[in-house]
C-alpha cells in the first residue's frame, strides 16, 4: 500500500532478536534495516520521518514512548493496549496518533454507515473467537465498525457460560444484539433488519441488500425467500488486502495536516473499553 501511494519507506526495526521477515524486506525492497532500537530512532529523528508501529502488543508502550520524543505522526496497529485504562497517559497525543481500524476504511461499511444514519434498526453480530482473550485484539475490529457506525455504545445485559458471551448494546437509535462463540466454525456476522430490507455482511468484507420478500408453494408448503438487489465485495476492488489502500491514503493526509480523523488514540480507547467490559 505505502508503495502504490509512493509513501517512500526509509527504515525498519523489529523488537524481535534475529526477525527472518527483516532481512527478507529490507533485500526484496531495498531498505535498510536496523538491529539496535537507538540507531533507527536516531536515523529517524535525523530523516524527520513519521512511523508506521505494528509489532507485538506488550512492545507497543516503549515504542510509543520512544517514538513521540521525535515529534511526528505515528500510524499504530490496532488495538494498541489491551487494558482500556493504560490509554490515559497517551491521550494528550492524540493528534499524532493514527490508528489502524482498517475494516472502517471498506466501502461496504461506509455504505452500511449512510444507510442507516439516523434510523433504527436490529442488528445482530455473531463473532467467532477462540476464547474471552481474543475479543480485545481481534473482536475490537467488529466493536470498531459498530462504534464507527452507530457512535456511542452501551452494554445494557450480557450473560456468559463457557461456549459464549451474549450482549446487548444500545446506541442512540439502534440495540445490537452480540454473540462471542468460542472456538465456532462460523463467519464474523454483521445482519440488520428494518421493515423494509434485510443487510447481511458474512464475511464482513462482504455486504449484501435483500428486500422483496416472496412465498413460493413447495410440497404445498409455504418457502419464504428474499431477492438479492445489490451486493458490495471488498475483494473485487483491490489486491491487496481489504481496506489497507484506503488506510494508508488516509494516512498520507494525516501526516500533510490535511485529514482530520476518527481512528485516534481516544477511538481506540473507546473501543478497548467496551471489549474490557465484554470480557469482564
């Protein structure tokens, strides 16, 4: 994404000792590399270059530490902290943060995000996960797109066993019922139901609209079905992976000063908060 943008990447560090993927980026891309932490901040800080932070959760607070000493835009993977409190010391930054929710850069949410703007509706998310830890770095990509859709929410119940956790949100208009199985086979599952049509996103990179419900007669029993008018595929509009080109554009503009943004450290913050009180 950052090549196709011509975002020229000048440097990269792993905080793993002895990364094979460093060696096999900096010969396939011709960028150099560094194996001391100090080095690479130096280099950086002499280049005024801005960062692009995806390494393991339990490096990211000495990176960030780090890196905000050299005064320029951090691009950060999602979820950033696991522990929504552990934000507070960072949330005077915000304005240098960008936070990779790249799900909320799909065309199929910000269609989903349009149409149902200032209606209420049902929803209803089913999330696959392999236990109650993996909610806060893998779930909080679906929290993100409810969040980023439906804007403030609210756990108003939840009931937990040992298969799943079963919530229910409330927005400003909409209640969203959530299920977290644990070590299913399903797909992420975002449905929406008002009177007039049905939204399926299963997987979420695919959205699709029914409406028109019919009843055809089998074996003289009634089959209810609904017509499919209009499908949007994340996958036919790019090659690389969904979400990433939009992402990094975004980014471009943000380290310009020309793209005012959502996905900031108080969005992330949120978001790792709600998936905290699911898990708690």
């Amino acid at each position: 994404a950052c090549q196709k943008l011509k975002i020229n990447i000048i440097g990269i560090y792993s905080t793993s000792p002895g990364a094979k993927s460093l060696d096999y980026l900096s010969k396939k891309y011709k960028i150099l590399k560094f194996k001391n932490l100090n080095q690479f901040l130096s280099y950086s800080r002499r280049k005024k270059s801005h960062f692009i932070l995806a390494p393991r959760l339990v490096d990211n607070e000495k990176l960030i530490k780090k890196c905000l000493k050299i005064g320029t835009k951090i691009f950060i993977e999602k979820p950033v902290f696991l522990n929504h409190r552990k934000f507070k010391n960072y949330l005077q930054h915000d304005n240098r943060f960008f936070v990779g929710f790249n799900r909320i850069f799909y065309r199929n949410v910000n269609f989903l995000k349009k149409r149902l703007n200032n209606k209420k509706n049902e929803i209803l998310v089913i999330c696959p996960e392999k236990n109650k830890t993996s909610i806060v770095s893998n779930s909080c990509h679906i929290i993100s797109i409810l969040y980023y859709i439906f804007g403030k929410l609210n756990i108003i119940y939840k009931r937990k066993n040992r298969n799943q956790i079963y919530c229910i949100l409330k927005s400003k208009l909409s209640f969203i019922t959530i299920i977290f199985h644990f070590k299913s086979k399903d797909l992420f599952r975002i449905e929406s139901f008002n009177k007039k049509e049905k939204i399926i996103m299963s997987p979420i990179e695919n959205l699709k609209i029914f409406k028109n419900l019919f009843v055809t007669k089998y074996k003289n029993n009634n089959i209810y079905s609904l017509n499919k008018t209009l499908e949007i595929n994340e996958f036919n509009y790019t090659k690389i992976k969904p979400g990433f080109l939009d992402q990094m554009q975004n980014f471009k503009l943000f380290i310009k000063n020309k793209k005012k943004i959502i996905n900031n450290l108080t969005f992330s913050s949120e978001i790792v908060k709600i998936c905290n009180e699911i898990i708690s």
